[in-house]
C-alpha cells in the first residue's frame, strides 16, 4: 500500500514537473517566438507598402515620360484656378453666380483678413443664403466646377424664419492667390459714423 501511495505521489509529482516544464518553454519559446514572428509579419507589410508606394510613383513618371507637357499643363490649370491677386469681387461675383443657379437666395457676405500658407494666400469669406436642402446640394456641385478654386470650409445650417423646407445656410470658404497685390483694400478699417 505504501508503494503505491508513493507511486501515485512519484507518478503526480512527474506530471506536475511536465506541466510546469511545459508552461515554462510556452514563455521562454513559443511566446518570444511568436512576438518576432508578428514583428517581422509587420515589417514585411510595410515594407510591401514602401514597394506599393514606389511602384506608383514609377508609373506616374513613367506617365510623365511619355508626356512630359503633362506637368505642364496641370501647373497651367492651377495657375488658372488660383489668381495672382486676391481678386474679392470675383470671389464674390462666382459664389453669387453658384447659389444663382442653384436656386439659392445670396443673402449676404464677409470677408476676412488675408493670410499667408505655405507659398500663397488665403482670403476666408462667409456667406449667407436662404435656400431648400435640394438647392444646397447643387449649390455644392456648382462650386467644385467654378474656375476658381475655392474650399469650404464649415457649413452650418438652420431652419429660417419662414420654417421648413426653408433653411438659412452659413457656408465659410477659403479663397487662394499667390501675391499680396490688391490686398490694401480688405487690410484698411472702415471708417464708422
């Protein structure tokens, strides 16, 4: 009896010892093993992006080879859709010209200070209009195809006085330019009275 009772403790005790042997080669083996092997995982998909983002770029100028007046006209555009000059009044003229053909009543606006980016200007305005949902979507659509470039920037929007479907609609956009020529105007205060 007491052989067997020290052989289940002897045949318990080895369990025991595998279990633990077990537990620690997890921890000082697989674990660690499985950590690099995500480490490098990692590693592999950014470097396949590095690829992905190379290749692109060798395509875009491979693009460019066989066009090379490609940059060129684009440089062209953007010149044509961002004025040397601040221009407000052609600001002013397209937006009106926008919410006009959307059908939207120009109610009023105001410009800000110029203010200089990153090798140009920026003009923000904020205009109000009165309008449906409907004309303000198209309003949007109007915008994205003005020779200018012109960005909103915020839009808040509120049921007006005369209620549902009509709203009054604040949109801010920025306005670029490249040269501070025709700025004096805006910088100069209004004399009150």
């Amino acid at each position: 009896m007491r052989l067997r009772a020290s052989a289940g403790i002897w045949l318990i005790l080895g369990a025991l010892i595998c279990v633990i042997i077990l537990v620690l080669g997890l921890f000082l083996v697989v674990f660690p093993q499985r950590n690099k092997t995500n480490e490098v995982q990692t590693e592999i998909e950014n470097v396949e992006t590095s690829i992905q983002v190379e290749q692109n770029r060798l395509n875009q100028l491979k693009q460019y080879e066989k066009d090379p007046e490609q940059f060129l006209r684009q440089i062209d555009v953007l010149k044509e859709r961002i004025p040397e000059n601040v221009e407000l009044a052609d600001i002013i003229q397209q937006i009106d010209y926008a919410a006009e053909e959307a059908g939207l009543d120009f109610y009023s606006i105001t410009p800000g200070l110029p203010v200089a980016a990153q090798g140009y200007y920026i003009v923000t305005c904020t205009a109000v209009f009165n309008g449906r949902y409907f004309n303000l979507v198209e309003f949007f659509n109007h915008i994205e195809r003005l020779p200018r470039c012109i960005k909103v920037v915020l839009l808040e929007i509120v049921a007006s006085d005369d209620g549902l479907p009509y709203l009054q609609i604040t949109v801010t956009f920025r306005g670029f330019f490249t040269t501070t020529q025709g700025i004096e105007g805006l910088l100069q205060p209004v004399a009150g009275g």
